[in-house]
C-alpha cells in the first residue's frame, strides 16, 4: 500500500486487521490438530504442509515474508538468518513464524512447540505467553509509550525469567503492507531501542500505526530459543 491508495476507513481497517489474525490463530489451532510441526520432520516440510494448509483453509495466500519453521539450535538464529534446513527431534523446542496477507492485509503470528520432558523448555513454553501479557499491560498503560521503552520492559521482564533477547527489536509495524519498506524511517517501523518516538500515532499517509509485539526469548548457554508473535494493540 502506498500513500497514494484511497483512504480506507480506520473500523474498517482494524476490523480486517483482526480478521486476518483470526485467520492465523485458526491455521495454527488445525496445525496442531493435524500434528504438523512433529518430530522426525523437517523444517521446509512442516513449512510447505502449513503453506499447503492454508491454502486449504483459505484459498491461496500471500506470505510477505518467508516462512519460517525452526528447531533445536536453528530456534537461536534470528529472522535474517537461513540456517541449514534440520530434522526435529524428539527432544526439540521448535517455533513457527507466518505472515500470510489475508485479503491485502496482514497477519504476523508465531507460537513454540516442546517435545520431551525438559522442565527448562517448558518453562520458556510457559514464559513466553505470560512475558507478551505483561508487555501488552505496560503499553496499554502507558498513552505516551515510546518503542524504546517498551523495548527496554520486554528485556527487563525476559531477564528477570532468564532469558535474553534473541534479535535486535521486540516488534513491528502491521497493516496493509510489508513492514519491511514501511513509513520509511526503519527504527520508527519498530519496537527497538533507537525508536523514541510515541507507538500510538499515525503514519506519513495520516493512517492509525498498529503494531506486532514479537518475542524471541533465548537461552544460548543451552542451545535453544523460542518465538511469540501477535497484534499488541488490537485483539
């Protein structure tokens, strides 16, 4: 979308936005119904059986950004990295990253997967939905948040569990476009230490920002990481 597309009415806006994160929260509850991400398969596999899923459920979809399945010692690496595609093992944490675009709008969402016993794994299991809760209630409390201390609130609560941050921001921009190129300004676009300037404004288009929050919480003196990713200020 470019600043020269009509206005789209902003209901309108955040109603699609929602419906797309819907969508994914419906894709990923029959993936797990169809144990799509399980031991003994590959990364790429599980990626073009949840692509083929989608395709299913939806029709043909649109990813804006790769799909990306990771396992074991792959789950450490962050968004730009292609690690060597990987087997997952009975003992594996492994995560899910899709951005499919519903209806030109689109939908970021990601959950981890644990196999085997491991108490530390299923602790990150447990942590991971309580950290996005409590970083949604910071911003929600704060009208004036910057992406700088939203930023620093994610780290702080992710240090106080153990964990450390695997990649450089805590979230994105979403709506009609890939967050890659958007509004220009790249720390602006995101959730980062270099961003201090209010979430909660609007765009160069006069457009209502809407973010991702996006954690990537890992232990790298133990070998694994895992990945949540939903909308922050909507559903």
């Amino acid at each position: 979308m470019t600043d020269e597309t009509p206005d789209v009415p902003e209901t309108q806006r955040v109603e699609r936005l929602v419906a797309a994160q819907e969508k994914a929260i419906a894709l990923f509850a029959e993936m797990e119904v169809r144990g799509l991400v399980s031991p003994g398969r590959g990364e790429r596999e599980v990626s073009d059986l949840v692509r083929d899923l989608a395709n299913e459920m939806f029709g043909t979809t649109k990813h804006w950004h790769k799909r990306i399945i990771r396992s074991g010692p792959n789950t450490l690496r962050p968004y730009q990295d292609n690690p060597p595609d990987r087997v997952i093992a009975s003992d594996d944490v492994a995560f899910a990253d899709f951005g499919p675009i519903f209806e030109e709008y689109e939908a970021d969402f990601g959950r981890t997967y644990v196999f085997g016993d491991d108490r530390r794994k299923h602790c990150l299991l447990q942590d991971l939905p309580r950290i996005f809760d409590a970083g949604r209630a910071f911003f929600a409390a704060d009208p004036d948040i910057t992406g700088r201390l939203l930023h620093a609130e994610v780290e702080r609560l992710a240090a106080a569990a153990g964990w450390s941050i695997g990649t450089w921001h805590a979230g994105h921009l979403v709506g009609e476009f890939p967050h890659e190129t958007n509004d220009g300004a790249k720390a602006e676009s995101y959730i980062t230490p270099e961003n201090d300037t209010p979430l909660r404004r609007t765009d160069r288009a006069g457009r209502t920002c809407h973010w991702i929050l996006e954690l990537h919480l890992v232990d790298r003196e133990r070998g694994f990481g895992g990945f949540y990713e939903q909308l922050l200020d909507l559903a």
